[in-house]
C-alpha cells in the first residue's frame, strides 16, 4: 500500500500579539533628523526629538544615526561618530556606550511596545547588535547582553546608578554566561524568552553585569541596535498556515515547522524543528519567523487510516429552501448517491434520508444523513381564562429554532404573569415563518369563595326558608354535611342548588343548634381544598 501526502495550506493575516509589538522597531521613524550624535533623550525630555518611540534609561543620551543625517553631524548611515556601519534593516539604528565604568557612565536605550503585556503569557523577544568599536587590548568583548521589560519607563541618575554605573535591575532576556561580542562587521541577535507578570509596556536594552556579578572581561565599547522584535506567543498568530495529510498505511508520518524559522513550541509542549505521529488528529506548531518578527501558526491535519466519507451531522432545512450536501474530505475519487448523483456535492429541497458511497485510491466509504424540516412555530396559548386574583399564570411554551415578541416587549419564550389583561406573542421560526397568540385573563376574587348563613327559619313562608350555602367564585367539587347534637348526620348535599330545608328523612326537625361542615375544591386553585366548618340556628 503506498502512502498518499495531500497538503493544502492557507494563509491568515490576523494581526493581533502575533506581530511585532515593539513601537518603530527598526529606529526608520523620526520626529526629526539627527543633527547630531546623542540625541536619544530620557522620556522626560521636553525639547525636540529625534527617533519615534525611543528614550534613555539613564541620565546621559545614546545615539540615533541616521542616512538622513547631515554630513559632519557624525550621526549618519553607514559612517558616523564611532566608524562604518550598514543599517540591519532600513536606514536607521541606535547606538551607544556600554561597559564604560572607566569613564563613569554606561548607556542603555529604552523602547515602547504598542500594547502592555499579559499575564501568564510567553514573551518572545529578539534584537540584533553589533560592535561598534573593537575591546581593548587584552579584553574579551560584552557579555550580559538583555533586556528589561517593566510596567512604566525608567530613569536612572548618576547617583542613582551601581558603583560600576549599571542599573539595578535584573533583565527577563540575557544571552548566554559564556558568549561574548566582539564583532565588529557582522550583526549578531540576542534572543529569549519569558513569562510576562502583566502590565508590562517598557523595555530597556544593554548590558546587565548583575546578572552573575562578573566584570572580567569588561570593555568600554561602542554598540548598535536594530530591529527589535517581540511577540506574544500565546496571542493569535500572524501567519497562519493549514496542512492536510492523508496516510494509506500504518507508517509514521513526520510533520515539520517551518526550517528558516525559530523558536519551536508544539501542541504537546515539544521544541523541536520536527515532530513524528501515528494517531490521526489535529496537530500544531507555533514558531517565530524572526527575519519579519511574525508568529507562525502550522496547523496538520492528519488522517492516518483509509479515507472516512462524512456527510457531517442529520440536519434540518427550512420547507422548500435549496441545501447542498456535501462529502467532506478531498480523498475520493467517484461518488454514488442514493439520488443517482456522481457528484461530490448535491442540491436538495426535501427531506428525507440520503445515502453515499465513494471511492478513494485506498478506502471505500459509505455514509447517510436524514434531513428535516423546520416545523412551523404555534402559539399556543389557551383559551381566555379566569383565575384568582393573585395567583401566578404561567403562559408560552419553549420551541427549537424560534424567537419570541410579546405585546409587553418581552421576547422570551414564556411569562409569568399575575395581571389580568390580554396577552398576545409571535413566534417566528429561523426561516422566517411565523404565528400569532391570543389571550385574556380576566382575575376573580377566590378568598371567600362560600358565603355561609348562621341561621334559617324553615316555616313555610317563603323567607330564610332554607339553610343555603353560596359560592362567591367557580367551585370544581362541593360537599356539604349537617349534623345534630349527637352528631348524627341529617343532610348531605353534592350541590349549591340542593340546600337544607330543615327536615330529616322527610320529617321537621326541633329548633335548636345543628353543625355544618364543608369541603370544596376551587375551579382555579387545583388541589386547593377548602374547609369549613361551624354552627347553624334552626328557628321555628
């Protein structure tokens, strides 16, 4: 079985973390020309600057050199005040003296990102030096090399400085303990990463001799900077790029970042330039293109078994709306539906169950979706209705796909209201269908829902001749009972029109006390049962 490798990429400029942060990276934007050598000011400086976005960290004033320079100003590109110089990149750099605590003094240039760092993120950071001016006789070079990043500018004073006139802090970039720099001609990069505390918007770049407290090898020496990156590695990048890789057998299949890129970081925390896989899967590498200072995502997808055929999930489409499906994936070679179609794709406009097979150089598939439709949305709402004053009605129903307006504004599914009034809401569908429901809800009085006399005289003439009990609202269930002294039971009655007229088993009962007792059920209130229950006077 051969191994087939399909690549398909594409490209997203997302700018965000993913490009350069630092504010005029490469020293290409001035406010005005250098007129003269040491014309990077500390950021208080309220006189005319030079380069955009660049100060001192220090009470003296690096340098900014400059093609636009005038001649004799020993600021210009490539010669000025400390020999010849090509630019990095661009026209233009800074420069200063470093390790000079012969003279009582050591510079260091301090730039501005574009935005403050966050917390918890991977900083990458990355610049480019060279020597201006060959160490002494007898001394190495630099060592120490960084950069500083805090939350605000700093400024040191002389007084302010340590006795070998370097600053005090301690730098999140170094190079390396053993590497020095010593070359005069050709460029060479500083460059490292951290994790950010948050906050951080400044950074400070020179010599840092604190970092082991070794000054051997220390030597006055001219530096140049250019071309100052730094990224955020955990932002979104600016390139990104998307591999599809397919694998007929069961070999490994090696995924490579980019081999002029730097700085490698996978998804499973791996540094290297390379990485083997066996599982199919989504896989990526971050990697940082320091020649543009660009983040560079590398996404593969890897499939390391025959071909699937994915229709993708059952689906529901609008009644008599057009829908494609699709077979995804780019492997297959012939395709059959269950509709005839040879296509990968086809149009559909009903619902239904379909099917396709499809054939690739190493796997046959097969797979089937059911498509719906969107019902139509109904609102049902019921009937007018009476309820209790009070007492909470709950109207509308929850329906996939649908959004809701009521007549109040209100635009979820249901409400709960204890307001009589009328109540209408519409429902619209995603395609567009719609319906209407209607309601009102008239409120009633159940606190006293049985009016009950304390006395009746059954005497035949026509007035208070019955003991009747009457509802005040809508009653479902009704028992009245009447009991004498003895507590024998003389009346019953299942309704409001049967009332008591005195007699038991036909016959006149005596004057005197008898007792009632009541269980009824509201119409409104189900399972709220009322009970009462007292003393009726029986007068001849």
């Amino acid at each position: 079985m051969r191994k087939i490798t399909l690549l398909a990429f594409t490209i997203n400029c997302i700018a965000a973390f993913g490009q350069n942060m630092v504010i005029n990276p490469s020293f290409e934007e001035y406010d005005n020309c250098p007129s003269l050598y040491g014309e990077i000011y500390p950021p208080e400086h309220t006189g005319p600057l030079s380069v955009t976005g660049w100060s001192s960290a220090v009470y003296t004033t690096p340098d900014y050199f400059n093609e636009c320079a005038p001649f004799g100003s020993y600021a210009g590109v490539p010669v000025n005040l400390f020999g010849y110089q090509e630019a990095k990149d661009g026209k233009g750099y800074a420069g200063g003296l470093v390790n000079n605590h012969y003279e009582g003094f050591q510079e260091y240039v301090q730039g501005q990102l574009n935005s403050s760092l966050l917390s918890g993120h991977e900083i990458f950071m990355h610049y480019w030096i060279v020597s201006a001016t060959a160490p002494v006789p007898g001394e190495l070079g630099l060592r120490n090399m960084g950069a500083f990043f805090s939350p605000n500018y700093i400024y040191y004073s002389m007084e302010e400085l340590h006795p070998l006139y370097t600053i005090l802090e301690i730098p999140q970039i170094v190079s390396a303990p053993t590497r020095i720099f010593n070359d005069t001609e050709n460029w060479e990069s500083i460059s490292g990463t951290f994790i950010a505390e948050g906050g951080e918007q400044w950074f400070t770049l020179g010599n840092f001799p604190l970092v082991d407290s070794d000054t051997s090898g220390w030597n006055p020496q001219a530096i140049y900077y250019d071309k100052v990156c730094v990224l955020d590695m955990d932002g979104d990048p600016s390139i990104a790029f998307k591999h599809e890789q397919v694998n007929c057998s069961d070999e490994f299949v090696t995924l490579n970042a980019p081999s002029i890129n730097t700085h490698y970081l996978w998804d499973d925390g791996s540094s290297l330039s390379s990485r083997s896989v066996s599982v199919s899967g989504k896989y990526w590498v971050r990697s940082v293109d320091t020649e543009n200072c660009n983040l560079q995502v590398d996404t593969f997808m890897v499939d390391m078994k025959y071909g699937d055929v994915n229709l993708g999930n059952d689906t529901v489409i609008c009644a008599n709306i057009s829908f494609i499906l699709n077979v995804q994936g780019d492997y297959a070679t012939s395709y059959q539906w269950n509709t005839g179609d040879t296509t990968p794709s086809i149009l559909i406009d009903q619902p239904g169950v379909y099917f396709v097979e499809a054939i690739g150089e190493c796997f046959t598939g097969r797979d089937t979706i059911v498509v719906t439709t969107i019902p139509a949305p109904k609102a049902d709402l019921p009937n007018d209705t009476t309820v209790c004053k009070g007492d909470i009605l709950e109207l509308g129903a929850p329906q996939q796909s649908v959004s809701y307006l009521w007549n109040n504004g209100y635009e979820g599914c249901c409400i709960s209201t204890d307001q009589p009034g009328n109540y209408v809401v519409k429902l619209t569908n995603v395609c567009g269908e719609s319906d209407t429901g209607e309601i009102e809800v008239v409120h009633t009085n159940c606190d006293n829902c049985i009016l009950i006399p304390s006395a009746f005289s059954p005497n035949g003439d026509g007035l208070n001749d019955l003991f009747k009990v009457l509802p005040n609202c809508m009653i479902s269930s009704y028992t009245l009972s009447i009991f004498n002294r003895w507590g024998q039971q003389v009346f019953v009655s299942y309704n409001f029109d049967n009332s008591w007229d005195g007699t038991f088993n036909g016959k006149p009962l005596d004057v005197g006390v008898y007792f009632y007792r009541i269980e009824a059920e509201s119409a409104f209130r189900k399972d709220d049962i009322i009970r009462k229950s007292g003393d009726v006077t029986l007068i001849r």
